[in-house]
C-alpha cells in the first residue's frame, strides 16, 4: 500500500488551513435557520424559497464516471443564494453508486469526508462507494459530491505547482524579524494568488452555502429527507444542515465532530492539544519497538528527541531525490503530522524519521506529500486552496496579526511542547484574507430535528473529543457515541461495536443509546 492510500483507507481526508495547521477550523452560522426551515419537509422548496424552484425542479443527467458501477452528474446551485434569480450559478460535481440490494432501497446516503476542501466525489470512489459496510450499501444509493470551490466543482485555486512547492516549504517557527517577515508575505502571497485566480467564488465557498447546496442535492434526487454521514469538517457541514433544515433531517452521523461554538482560536489552540494527544499515544508504541528511532523513555523524552530533529533540518535541510525540495522542518513536521491521523500509519513514520535521521528525506517528504495531495509530477489538488478559503469565510480569523500570535505562543506551546509554535503561527494565515469572514462562532441546535448520531474518539488528533461532547450538547436531539481508542474518526476503522450501533442506526432509525461506548478490546 503507497503512502497515498494508506493516509486515505480511513475515509478521511487530511487537510491543512495554513501552512501546517489540519482542516476542522471552522465553525457558527453565518445566518438565521428561520427562513431556510420553514415548510413541510418535501423534496420541492418551501413557498418562502420560491426564486430556488427551479434549481430544486432541474432533472440529473447520469453519465458513466469512468470508474466501475459509479455514476456522475453535476447540479447547478445558485453562486449567490441571497440573489439566486442573478443568473450566476456554480456547478456541482455529484456522483452515486447505485444500491446493490437486497432489500427495499432506503434511498440515498450522502457522505461527505471531511476538509474543508475533500473531494466527496473522490471519496466515494475510492472507500465509501465500496467499504461501507455491505448491508448499508445494500439498501442506500451511495451518494456525495464535490463542495462549493473543491475540485470538479467550481474549484478555488491560489497558486502554481512550484510556488505551492516554495509555500509548503517556508519556515513556519519564525526565529527572527526576517523569518518572521518571510511567513507573513508567503501568507500573503498566498491570499493574492487565490483571488486572482478564484474571485468569482471565493466569498461563495461558506459552509453555510454548502449546506444549502446540500438540501438541494436532497430534493434533486428525490428524497423528502437527508440521511447523511459526515466525517470532521463533514461533521460541520451536517450540523449545519441540521440546524438550517431540522424538519428534513433523516439520520444524521457525525464522526469527528466539530464544535460550531469555538472560536477560531481556540479551535487551533484545541487542535493542537489534540496532536499532542496523538503524539503521546504515537510515543508511548515507539519506545516499545525495536525499530524506535526516538530512542527509549517517556513521551515527553521522545517528543524532546522530535523537536531537536526538527531543529537540526531547520538548520540543515535534508537531500530528498529532488533538489528544489530538501526537507526542511516545514515539510517535516508536516509529514510527522500525516502519520499521526492514523495509527495504522506509525510503522511507516518509525520507518520515515529512521530513514530521515540517517540523511534520506525522501520517505518524510513523501508523507508530506500525501497531506497536501501533491502528485509525483508536481501537480497540487485543490484542497489546501479550498480548505483556506471554506475557513477563512466561516469565521473571522484567530489573529490580528504577528503580535497576536507571538502573545499566545505561550499557551499553544503549553498544548503541545511538539507543534505548538508551528500551529500557533499557521493560525495567521486567514489575517490576510481578501474576502471577510462572514460567519461566526455559535451553537447549533437543530431544534425540532429526530435523533442525531455525534461520534467521538476520545485521542483523536485533528478533532479532540471534547469537540464530540460539546456538539452532542448542543444539537437538542444529539446522542454521543464513543470510540475509547486513537486515529481520527471511528466509523469503518475496524470497531465491530461502532459499525454495529451505527448501521442499526442507518438500516433501522434506531439511535445508540445515551452514553454508549466503544473501545477496541469491545470490537
């Protein structure tokens, strides 16, 4: 399995807001729900909606994806759902694997992996199309699509291969005024570039826009209600739905839930305790291998081994196979990060850092690499650039600028002694974001919504599980499920009790009880 797979079998996409920082970061609603949930649930819009009948009334046209037993299509939505009789649509990228029986058909099961900025459509090809559980696939039409601004959907884009090549590589734990310097223009050179190429979209690309693309998605297929799974960011997305539309909600799962209330500040500062979190359980299983290029001793003896490697590819980057890419402690510590969604991933960081500290980078780089989606022949997916955009505009940004973020170093550094710094200055990049934010932290209750499934692992790197505890709180229908385990999400990664109570759920309408948890010694 290539490096690329592996960081993909879980269903979750990796995403990065800044330079470093992992997706999941945004968060609120940036309107009232009223006037989206009026109305009978129905797959046509609520009188209140009438300029969106048409959008609602537009037909499919199935085409063979290219890809076995898949079909695609692509919905028009409106670019401005404020003027949606403007005539300015984007286009939306779907695609469906029809249900495979037996059974009567439940209808559609939309997934989405997560982000901002994750392919659904990608997503859905490669793992949930044909890994979901065999009985949910049997009685769903597997649906997802492509967000607003994410690939084949009127996708964001920022900057050439080689300039992303120079951005992933700039020195994220500035030590002077220069380097310092040096990270503010990239941010800004960054921001420039995605308005010059993306300024049609870029303040269209909300997650509250998403959501409504979503309810059009429902009614376009057919469905009086949205029966949904979402992981991380997708979590987000549903809540948000949820609290838009309660009165069309089917059933709802949240795996890696997000909590709308938090700051984007706190947000990333939670975030980065999360991959301390991770780091631990990824240092307590070093120091237990033979192969533990760390060396023996507690995490903290381990994660200060880390922090002094980082230190000397700062000053001295490796050779990689690619001369314009040594591997500096930017790439680095990305590639560290990578792993550490996945446990199934730590032999191959063990095997990375071994290589790395004895003068190869290339195996670091490449997981580098598969965190940004960039393609042996230097070609980036859009989803850093989706990702920055998507965050950018649902929340203001989680610093006024350099000063800012040098007054709370303190603080991210106390989260995670590893990344702090380096998290903490990534959270800059949305200071100099040419469009302004127009959502804000907030609740989401989806009042009057049916039971909502919010799972949560409890040492999840990139959405801790305090995250998962505070949505299941604040939806009033919200019912928590736990995974007492690591990695980031649970459903599909191997817990026979977390498949078991969330297929009851999906096949039957039954919610897991109140509480309920999961580990991997209980499957």
């Amino acid at each position: 399995m290539d490096t690329r797979s592996l960081l993909r079998t879980t269903g979750t996409v990796i995403a990065a807001a800044g330079l470093l920082l992992s997706g999941c970061t945004s968060g609120g609603s940036a309107e009232p729900r009223a006037a989206a949930s009026s109305g009978t649930p129905s797959a046509q819009p609520s009188p209140d909606q009438a300029a969106l009948r048409p959008y609602y009334e537009q037909k499919l046209s199935w085409r063979d994806c290219g890809v076995p037993g898949f079909q695609c299509s692509t919905m028009k939505a409106p670019l401005d759902y404020a003027n949606p009789g403007s005539g300015q649509d984007v286009d939306i990228a779907v695609a469906r694997r029809p249900a495979t029986g037996p059974g009567k058909r439940l209808g559609s099961l939309v997934v989405n992996p997560g982000g901002p900025g994750g392919s659904g459509i990608g997503y859905l090809q490669a793992y949930a199309g044909i890994g979901y559980p065999a009985p949910v696939r049997a009685r769903y039409d597997m649906v997802s699509f492509d967000p607003r601004g994410v690939d084949r959907s009127s996708p964001v884009e920022c900057l050439t291969g080689p300039a992303m090549d120079k951005y992933t590589q700039v020195d994220q734990t500035p030590d002077d005024a220069a380097e310092q310097a040096r990270l503010v223009t990239a941010f800004k050179e960054f921001a420039a570039g995605c308005q010059e190429r993306s300024q049609r979209v870029l303040s269209h690309v909300s997650t509250v826009e998403a959501a409504r693309d979503m309810d059009l998605l429902r009614g376009v297929l057919g469905d009086k209600k949205l029966t949904y799974v979402g992981a991380s960011y997708g979590t987000f997305l549903g809540a948000m739905y949820a609290d838009l539309f309660p009165d069309r909600v089917g059933r709802l799962v949240l795996d890696g839930a997000m909590d709308p209330s938090r700051s984007a500040l706190d947000l990333n500062r939670d975030q980065t305790a999360g991959f301390e979190t991770a780091f631990t359980s990824f240092a307590k299983d070093c120091a237990k291998q033979s192969d533990c290029p760390l060396g023996k001793g507690g995490p903290e003896a381990v994660g200060a081994r880390l922090k002094e490697f980082f230190r000397k590819v700062d000053a001295q980057p490796l050779p990689t196979g690619d001369r314009d890419r040594p591997l500096g402690e930017a790439l680095a510590t990305t590639g560290v990060i990578a792993a550490l969604y996945d446990e199934s991933a730590w032999p191959q960081l063990r095997e990375a850092l071994t290589e790395a500290m004895q003068g190869d980078g290339a195996p670091l780089l490449a997981l580098a690499d598969s965190y940004y989606e960039r393609e042996p022949d230097g070609k980036y997916a859009n989803l850093m650039y989706a990702n920055a955009a998507v965050n950018c505009l649902d929340q203001p940004p989680a610093f006024s600028g350099p000063e800012a973020v040098r007054a709370a170093l303190p603080s991210f550094e106390k989260a995670s002694p590893v990344f702090g710094a380096g998290l903490a200055w990534a959270s800059l990049n949305c200071t100099y974001w040419p469009v302004k934010a127009t959502g804000t932290a907030k609740p989401l209750t989806a009042k009057g919504a049916p039971p909502i499934v919010v799972v949560g692992t409890t040492r999840d790197p990139a959405t801790p599980y305090q995250w998962a505890q505070a949505l299941a709180d604040q939806l009033e229908s919200g019912t928590l499920l736990t995974y007492e385990g690591d990695g980031h999400t649970a459903y599909g990664r191997g817990s026979d009790c977390i498949d078991t109570a969330i297929n009851r759920y999906l096949l039957e309408g039954k919610a897991p009880e109140p509480g309920k948890k999961c580990g991997p010694a209980a499957g």
